[in-house]
C-alpha cells in the first residue's frame, strides 16, 4: 500500500516537473522568436532611414503578416511604414499608418508628433497643433517637439504662442542649433533685425559646436 502511495506520488512528481520544462522551454522559444523579430524590425526601420524607403516598407508589411506581434511592436512597424512615406513627401499615406501607429499603442508621443508634422505639411494646420498637443502631454519634456509644435501654431498663424514654444524648447535644450534658427526667422518677419541677428548668430555657435 505505502509502495503504491510512493510510485504514484514519484509519477505525479515527475509529470509535475516535465509540464513545468515544457512551459519554460515553450517561453525561451518564444522570448528567442521575439527577441529575433525585433532584430528584423529594426534593421528594416533602419533601412528606411538610410534612404531605402520602398524596400524598407515591402519588408516591413512582410513582418506584419508573417508574425503575431505586441501593441508595441504594432506600432514600431507601423510608424515605421508612416516614415517611409513621410520621406517620400507622400504625406497622406503617412498619415494613415502614423494613425494605425497611435492606434496601436496611443502612449507612444511620436507617433502624434510624426502625424502632426504631416498635417502641417498638408496645411492642416489644426490637426497638426492637435496632435503635437497630444504628444507634448505624452513628452512634456521633448525639445525638438516644442519646435515642431511652434511651426504650426506659426504657420496657422498664433505667432505668440509660437514664440513661446520656441523658448519652451530654447529652456529644455539650450544647445539645440534649430531652435535658435527658427527664432532667428520668427523674429526676421517679425522686423526685428536686432534679435534676428542675435539668434541667428547663436544658430551659428551652437552649430559649430555640434561638429
């Protein structure tokens, strides 16, 4: 009696701890597929910045088809495809995969940043001030956005809160060239000479620097 009490807890035992190899094999196998997927994400994401932007996306809808990914994944690929438009100057379909982006993964602030830029672009100018809001809630502390924020509400024509945005970015980054350049240009058209002078040598320090 006690013999079979024991051989049947040693089964159990044993198939206790083949169950538990099979889950930590099957997550290895897993945590290795995905961690491989990412590696072909990011080389495709970097093939479209280098300038390859049609093989880059083809290679990139491939992914989507072939893998099951996260929401973040989701949104690295689809932002991706978003900047291989965006760089083609197609900015309408960049704006379509910028919103399957967000979509995807509404955290993520470049997403809201990236589809702005395309709407100024386009002349939406209230799209655009829409989204980088958006995004400057999601990154409150992000310079370049502050700039990109401040050429739309510029070009929609609030020239106040545009210079203001500026200096918000100016506060976070004082060694970012742009910020200075289009400080430079607001105050061009602005006719002040004195402070376009003033920033437009900074722009030539900093950039200097930046070499």
């Amino acid at each position: 009696m006690v013999n079979s009490i024991m051989k049947d807890t040693l089964m159990k035992t044993r198939v206790l701890f083949a169950a538990l190899a099979l889950i930590f094999i099957s997550s290895s196998v897993s945590t290795s597929l995905a961690s491989d997927v990412d590696k072909l994400i990011n080389v495709e994401i970097d093939r479209v910045i280098k300038g390859d932007y049609v093989k880059g996306r083809q290679n990139l809808f491939s992914i989507l088809e072939k893998y099951r990914l996260s929401n973040y994944g989701h949104w690295v690929v689809y932002n991706g495809i978003g900047i291989s438009f965006q760089k083609e100057k197609k900015y309408q379909e960049a704006i379509t995969y910028y919103t399957k982006a967000i979509e995807a993964d509404p955290r993520q602030a470049k997403g809201y940043n990236n589809r702005g830029f395309c709407h100024r672009k386009l002349k939406q100018y209230r799209e655009a001030i829409a989204d980088h809001e958006k995004a400057l809630k999601l990154a409150p502390n992000k310079a370049f956005m502050w700039d990109q924020y401040a050429i739309a509400l510029y070009s929609a024509g609030e020239k106040d809160k545009a210079r203001q945005a500026f200096e918000k970015a100016l506060a976070l980054d004082q060694d970012r060239p742009k910020t200075y350049g289009f400080l430079s240009y607001y105050w061009k058209k602005e006719g002040d000479m004195k402070k376009a002078k003033y920033y437009e040598d900074l722009y030539q320090q900093k950039k200097k620097a930046k070499k």
